[in-house]
C-alpha cells in the first residue's frame, strides 16, 4: 500500500533503466499537481532544470572545467532527465494518475535541495503545504541520484541500474564519496569503476578495472571504442558478455616494478604481414580475472595485459606528432621484454593495425610522457622532457572522427 515512506510498489531488487526508472517516478509528480492549488508545471520545469544544471544558486553538482570528461556528462544527461521531467508534466496533465486509495502521501525528509523562489512559493506557501513540498522532495533527489548514478556510464541510456523500494537512495553513501573525489581531487579510475559496481550492483568488490554482473560486462569505453576519442575515464555496460560476477583487474598492480626495455633498443623492423588483435579473459577465480590484447603477425603472437593498456591509454597526453626522433616498429615494441620506455628526446611510433593494435601499443609503453598524437581534449606534455609520440593512421577532424 502507498503512503508513509512508500511511492512505490516494486519488489527488493529490480534492474532498470533511466527512462524506466523516471517513469516509476510518476506518481511522485502526480501527487505534487493534485496537492497544489492552482499548480503551474512550467515552474517545476525551470526547478528541475536549475536543479540538474552544473552551475547556479540551485544546483545540486557545482562541476567546472576542472572534472574533465565528468562536467559535460553530468551536464548532457542533466538536460535529457530535465526534458524527461516536461514530457512526464505534460502527459500527467492530460491524463493524470489515480490513487485507489486516495491522495499519496509520504514522508520525505529534507536533503538540502535549494529551490527557486516560485517553487518556493507554490509546494510552500499557502497554495502547497507539507505533503506538496515532501512529495515534491522526494521526486527531486531520487531525480538527482539518478543523474549521479548514471554518470560513470558512456552508454547510461542502456546501462540497467539497481532499484529497490527505496529507489535508489541506498547508492547515497557511495555517491557521497564518489562527489567528494571528483569535486576536491583528481579522480581515481578504481573510483569510477567502484561507484559503478554500487549503482549497478548495489555491492562493492575488490579495486579493478571493470566487472561482470547479472550476465553483462562494464568495462571502460575505449575497450571497444576509437582510441583517440574514446573517453578516458567512463565506462560502458556490455549485455550479455559476462559471466558469472567477478572483478576484472590488472596483471600485475604496481607497473613501476615491472622490467624496461630502452626505446633505443628495440629496434625499427617494419613489414610483414598485417597485425590482428583480439582480447581473451581468464576464467574467474575467487571473483577475479585477468585480460590480455593478443596481437598476431605471419603467425607469431604476444600478449599485452588490458588492465595495463588501459592505465597506458589513461595517461597518456595529448599533442602533435613529432617530426624528429627515431621511429620505432610496432611489432618489436610489442614483442620487448617489459615496458618500453624512452628517456632521450622524442621517439615515434607509427601506429600499424586496428584500435585494438593501438590500445596495445599503448599497454606495452612505459605510461610516462606518452603522447597519443591527434587525441583532442587531453593534457599536453611539458616541453623539454623525453616523449614517445604514438602517431595513429590519419588524424582527428574537428568532428571527432578520423580521416
């Protein structure tokens, strides 16, 4: 039955979607119109906007320019859950909600959400009153949870997320500490990764790069993406690629431990046939896995571990490419023992094969002063160090996309 702390009806666990989820927060509006005298929707649509904005008295995320990659996706799902919010208004409106029991009412307590002074006056003057505002309350944080939850997720459209019959207020304490990295330092990936597994599992699990769940895999982005414009720290739900639940981690934790070849050394050897590359995951063992980037010519194979081009594709800076330095081969760089790692002047190398071969270039460089040449939105490397310049086939148009 609905009323005290219950809007809803749904069982202990539920997998859903944004859009799923926002229409199961109908009701919750519907009850705000029908406890409002004269209820004006276009005020709660200027509110929800203001509250969903990055920046403003109302806000509810204050991002800048400093949260990187995570400003422009709190600020584009923002605006499609705001647009979400009108549509549902307009259709409560020409055919609104009935409660078999009666009015809703439930208790909400306050979380500090700011409102605009209209919004203030209509859930809080005379024409609302408590059970306008807590109705009102709720909507709006649930809404709000469900912008922070989806934020770690390139394809969040798609991505199912736990729902229990509290909505998604169990994710508050993991969304607390996942906003209090991105606000006040730089963000952890393990941070990313972890706030996932929450949102979407509703557990944790031990520090990796991605996870399995409920027969789906989420992995980063770039996994299956254009490396040079692939995001470099969210992440994307894959239906139906995992198996049982298990965390996916690097090969080996601390790479600054790991043997080095010097650039010089390895050689320039180009030709041969094409390199073919393919990613295969070990069985799950105590609830972990290890990948690795298989990478083929003329028969021969070597193995890159994902977790490590992974890191390799986080680090690395933007920039031109270099015109002077040696040129290394791609395929003695991904035959070296170790990482391979320059410290005199710039060295190219010219990137061969598909994204898959570049992730994998990049997993097999030491992941200091790399430079992925023509990767936009990225830090440049400071003048005067040592680089190894990993040039790509063809270059970014202004668009995104490579020619």
């Amino acid at each position: 039955m609905l009323g005290a702390d219950r809007w809803n009806t749904l069982p202990e666990r539920s997998a859903m979607t944004a859009e799923r989820f926002a229409t199961t927060l109908e009701p919750l509006l519907q009850g705000v119109a029908d406890a409002v005298t004269g209820f004006d929707p276009e005020v709660l649509n200027a509110q929800i906007r203001a509250t969903l904005a990055t920046a403003g008295r109302e806000t509810s995320l204050p991002l800048t320019a400093s949260a990187g990659e995570f400003a422009g996706q709190a600020a584009a799902i923002g605006a499609e859950l705001a647009a979400w919010a009108g549509d549902a208004l307009a259709r409560l409106a020409a055919a609104p909600i009935g409660f078999p029991a009666g009015p809703l009412v439930v208790r909400s307590r306050c979380d500090g959400h700011l409102l605009t002074p209209d919004a203030t006056e209509m859930l809080m003057g005379a024409r609302g009153g408590p059970v306008a505002i807590q109705l009102y309350n709720e909507w709006l944080h649930q809404t709000v949870l469900l912008r922070d939850a989806l934020l770690p997720f390139a394809n969040w459209r798609e991505t199912p997320l736990l729902v229990t019959p509290r909505g998604l207020r169990h994710t508050e304490q993991a969304r607390e500490r996942f906003l209090a990295e991105l606000l006040f330092r730089r963000v952890r990936h393990t941070s990313v990764v972890e706030y996932a597994r929450r949102v979407v599992t509703g557990d944790g699990g031990p520090a990796g790069y991605g996870f399995d769940h409920d027969g789906g895999t989420v992995l980063p982005a770039v996994v299956d993406g254009d490396v040079l414009a692939a995001p470099r720290y969210l992440l994307r739900w894959r239906p139906g690629a995992g198996g049982t639940d298990a965390t996916w981690v690097p090969a080996v934790e601390d790479y600054a431990a790991e043997g080095r070849t010097a650039a010089i050394g390895v050689g320039t050897a180009t030709g041969g046939g094409p390199l073919a590359a393919r990613i295969t995951a070990t069985p799950a063992k105590d609830g972990v896995r290890t990948a690795v980037i298989e990478v083929t010519r003329d028969g021969a194979t070597t193995r890159v571990d994902l977790g490590q081009a992974l890191r390799g594709h986080r680090f690395a800076s933007g920039g031109p490419a270099a015109g002077d330095g040696p040129v290394l081969g791609a395929w003695p760089v991904l035959t070296a023992p170790g990482l391979v790692e320059n410290t005199d002047g710039d060295a190219v190398l010219p990137a061969e094969g598909d994204d898959l071969v570049l992730l994998a270039l990049l997993g097999r460089l030491y992941p200091e002063n790399v430079v992925l040449a023509g990767a936009p939105g990225r830090p440049q490397t400071p003048p005067g160090v040592a680089r190894t310049v990993l040039t790509p086939a063809g270059v970014l148009t202004p668009s995104g996309t490579r020619t």
